[in-house]
C-alpha cells in the first residue's frame, strides 16, 4: 500500500480521498487548515475548513465554494475518513486527521502548544504519521508563559503612557493582534488599530469572539484624542511613513523571532516581545511525541536541523518541500494591509 499522503508540486495530495490539504497551486478540492495566506490560497474548485476559519476564508477569500465542519466531527470522503482538531494557533485553526483503513495521518498546519485565550486550544491526536512544520525548531526558541509576556507589553505601554507617548505594536493582523488585544490591560489607554487589524477584528467578532473597543487609526485620525494609546499594526506598517500620525512613540514588536538579538536589532524597533503563535523547540517536542506517530515529515523551517534531531530520536523522520512561510517578519501571514 502507497503512502495515504503524497507531497506533490500542488501540495499535500490524499488519492484515497481525492484531495489536497493546504495547497498551493488550484486544485478541484481543498482541505484547510487555518486561514492565513500561505495556508488558504485562492482558485480552488471547492474548500473545506472549520466553521470557525470559515468567516476569516470568505473575508480574505471572498465568493468561494466553502463548506464547514465543526471540530472533531467526521466526514467520509471517498475511502478515508476526515476530522478537524484544535490547532491552537490563530482561531479555527486546525490540524486534519485522515484515517483510512486503520492508518491514521494528521496535518498539523501551523501550530502552538500553550494555550492564548483567545483560539480554541491545542489538542494532541494520536497518528501513525505526523505532517509538521519546524519554525522555531532549535533549542534557542523557547517561550516563556503568555502572561509573562503580556505583563512585559502591558508595562512598557504603561511608561509610554506615563510619558505622554503612543505605543506603537506589530503584529500579525489575524491571530497575534487579536491575541495581544483579548489579554492586555485595556484600562491602561485607548487601543487604535491599523486597518488589517480592525478589518479582522470585525470578522472575528461578527462570530462571536471578545476583544476589547478598539478604534480604527484612518489618515484623520487626531492623536491628541487618544492620550497614551496603543496602537496595533501588522508588522508592515512600520514602513512608509504609517506611524507618523501618532506623534512622539515607541515602536516594538512582538515575534518569535525576536528571541533572536541580532533580528532584533535589525528590526529597528524600540522593543521586541517574544511571542509566537508557533510552537517553540519543546512545543515541537511535545506535540511529536503526543501523537505517538513514527513516521515525521517537517515541512518549514529550521527542517535539516530538526529532522536530524527527530532522525536521532530514532523517528523515521524526512523534510517535505513546501511552500509555507512560517513566522515571517514581514506582510507574508497578514493580509493586504489598508
Ligand atoms: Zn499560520
Ligand atoms: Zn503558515
């Protein structure tokens, strides 16, 4: 019997079942993961996310033929079985469960382990083999708890305050904003938001989700109404002259790449916050070793290192071509920004 899940120059392809997980080239059926770019591509015939992902997919994705499934719910298509498990890594994300003939293969998609409050948490699923990406697969990449982190951004946005500054944030426009704003001490000042920010924040919670009042930052806007605000802007808006609105500020961002000195201070940023919404060196460890599975394919990211260190671990471990992004720097995970 041939492998359940191929990698093709489309992306990940289930013959069994006649379709494609995350793929990156138009195929007739996708399976999705979550609903960043690199994950939910446009020109597919038809689509299949979690009804969580689904608002974020038809905002970004507009008019597409979308079904939904709820998590851990089954759904037979052609001879295998297909179920959508927590990913724990924005809201609806998913790792895809394919089970044919006893033999079980998850996508993980993008991932983390620690819980954010604010997307629906990690589960582990037990597998034969585990499709994963390795972004911040070194051992240097460790997290520390959300709410270490958080008491760091909500401290700095306090001096800034305190010091008649705006706070000026990057981060990602579906995930880490939203994230950042569910957990921060909203009593500390107003929170203004670029427009990819606030686009997805109106989707996110037209279904439901909480966040804070938050106020879009258009080219009128007048700071000197929004005394010690913080401000939340992909990691783009740093460039052309974006931040000029507000005054005197600090910038920072908050990226796991920031855990690295030198990113930091290339990134000219008054601070980095080390945050991620990929699983860090152990997150990785943790969620291979839950499922149980001895087969590991590592799609992004640090792959040479990490399957050597798997390989070492004596998994039958192998690095797939994709093309996922990972944690960029830049626009690539968000959306086109105002
Ligand atoms: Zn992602
Ligand atoms: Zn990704």
């Amino acid at each position: 019997m041939g492998d359940l899940l191929i990698f093709t120059d489309k992306g990940i392809y289930c013959a069994a079942g006649d379709f494609y997980i995350d793929p990156w080239r138009p195929v007739p059926r996708a399976l999705i993961t979550h609903g960043h770019a690199d994950h939910a591509r446009p020109g597919h015939g038809s689509y299949l996310a979690t009804a969580a992902a689904a608002p974020v997919m038809r905002h970004r994705l507009g008019d597409i033929s979308l079904e939904t499934i709820g998590y851990s719910k089954t759904r037979q298509i052609g001879d295998v079985t297909v179920s959508f498990h927590p990913a724990g890594h924005v809201p609806g994300s998913a790792q895809i469960r394919i089970e044919h003939k006893g033999e079980i293969w998850v996508v993980s998609g993008d991932y983390k382990i620690e819980p954010d409050g604010f997307s629906e948490p990690f589960e582990p699923v037990t597998c034969h083999a585990f499709i994963t990406e390795c972004t911040f697969g070194l051992p240097v990449f460790k997290w520390q708890p959300q709410a270490d982190v958080i008491g760091q951004i909500n401290d700095w946005w306090r001096q800034n305050a305190a010091a008649g500054r705006t706070s000026v944030l990057g981060a990602y426009a579906l995930g880490k904003a939203q994230r950042i704003l569910s957990a921060v001490d909203a009593s500390i000042g107003p929170i203004l938001t670029h427009g990819a920010v606030e686009n997805t924040n109106d989707v996110l919670r037209a279904q439901g989700l909480k966040l804070p009042e938050t106020v879009y930052a258009g080219p009128d806007l007048k700071i000197k109404d929004y005394p010690g605000a913080l401000v939340i802007c992909p990691p783009s808006g740093f460039g052309g002259g974006w931040t000029r609105r507000f005054g005197a500020h600090s910038t920072a961002f908050a990226s796991g790449w920031m855990a690295l000195r030198g990113v930091r201070r290339r990134r000219a940023a008054d601070r980095g916050f080390v945050m991620s919404d990929h699983a860090d060196w152990d997150g990785l460890n943790t969620a291979i070793t839950e499922t149980g599975a001895e087969r590991i394919f590592v799609t992004h990211g640090y792959t040479s290192v990490f399957r050597r260190w798997l390989a070492e671990q004596g998994y039958d471990a192998r690095i797939v071509e994709t093309e996922y992004e990972g944690e960029a720097l830049d626009q690539t995970e968000t959306e086109a920004a105002e």
